[in-house]
C-alpha cells in the first residue's frame, strides 16, 4: 500500500516549479509533507511558497526556468522577461552591465529573491508578448533615467541610426508603448529621414 507522501511523489514533475498551494491540492498535512519532501531533494525551496523539483541532466541538477518561475511567483502568465543588457545590442552605444532581471507585469512591484537571484518586478499598463528591436528601443527611449548611460549620447546615436530599425514597426511600437515625448521624438526623426 502507497504512503501519502509516496502518491505526492507521483504527483511532482522533475524540472517543475511548485507553489505551496498546489502541494495543498494532494495533502492536508502541507507543512509536515513539504519537510519531508525538502529533506528528501524531492523538492527544493526557492523563496517563500515556492518550490522546486530538481531535474537532473549530465552537468548536474539543472536550475529552474526563469518563465516557470515568474509565472509561479506571480500566479500569472501575462509578463515580459528580460535582462536590461538587451538593450546593449540595439547598436546605440549603450555598454552598462547589470546584474538583474527585468520583470513588466500588471501585479508586483519591487526587487524580489528568487532561487538566489535578484528580479526587479515593474508595474507596466501594457507591454508586447515577446521582445522585438523595435519595442527595446521605445522602451529604451521610455526609461532613460533609470539607466546609467548618457542619455545624449544615446538620444544622439538613435538619431543618427535610426535607419538600423524597420521604420512601420518602429512608428507600431512607439504608437502603443512609447510616452508623449518618445512618440513625437520617434516620429520627427523618421520623417526627418524621410525627406533627407
């Protein structure tokens, strides 16, 4: 005959991230249960409520998905992952590196522990589903004070190779996501282009 804890077991996949609730789901002994299975490696703990099945692979156990891991934390998936480092690839001069990872959501705000590392929550009333140059660099243009770069010099380099981005997408993304001042600066710099 099957113990409790041995048919929790069967519930728990390797390279899943669990949240205390879902544990509540197989058991009415929650914290006693999540001792033993902690103990065991079944599961490891990330931050409060949250939990972990380690999945191993050849190089050892493999860490969790970041996407999994938000998602648990904030009971939803509607949010944008990223590492402010992207925006070094945008070709604008940008070289600052940081150790962090940006989460745009529409529920938690604030710099959160998670499995170790640091995510900085940002309350967004609207962001695209996936990264495109074309969002990061109405973002960038967005956010500038909160980045430790010269702005000019970056304001500047925008203008020069603003060829670099697909010129519709650009004016979409700036439309939906850019603030007052981003949207008339995105659209005089391509009609700028346009009529050199």
């Amino acid at each position: 005959m099957k113990t409790i804890l041995q048919s929790l077991k069967q519930n728990i996949q390797p390279g899943e991230v669990y949240r205390r609730a879902d544990i509540e789901n197989w058991t009415t002994a929650v914290d006693r249960h999540l001792h033993m299975l902690t103990e065991d490696g079944t599961l490891q703990k990330l931050s409060q409520g949250i939990y972990y099945a380690p999945k191993k692979s050849k190089f050892g156990v493999s860490p969790p998905n970041d996407h999994s891991l938000v998602e648990r934390f904030l009971k939803d998936d509607t949010f944008l992952l990223f590492s402010p480092n992207v925006y070094n690839s945008l070709g604008l001069g940008l070289t600052q590196l940081y150790n962090i990872t940006w989460v745009y959501n529409h529920k938690r705000r604030g710099i959160f522990t998670l499995n170790g590392r640091s995510f900085l929550f940002k309350l967004k009333s609207a962001f695209p589903a996936t990264l495109s140059r074309e969002y990061l660099v109405v973002d960038l243009l967005n956010i500038m004070n909160e980045l430790a770069e010269d702005s000019e010099m970056v304001l500047s380099n925008f203008q020069r190779n603003v060829n670099l981005f697909d010129s519709e997408e650009l004016k979409k993304m700036a439309s939906k996501y850019g603030n007052g001042s981003v949207r008339k600066l995105i659209f005089a710099t391509l009609k700028k282009i346009q009529y050199a």
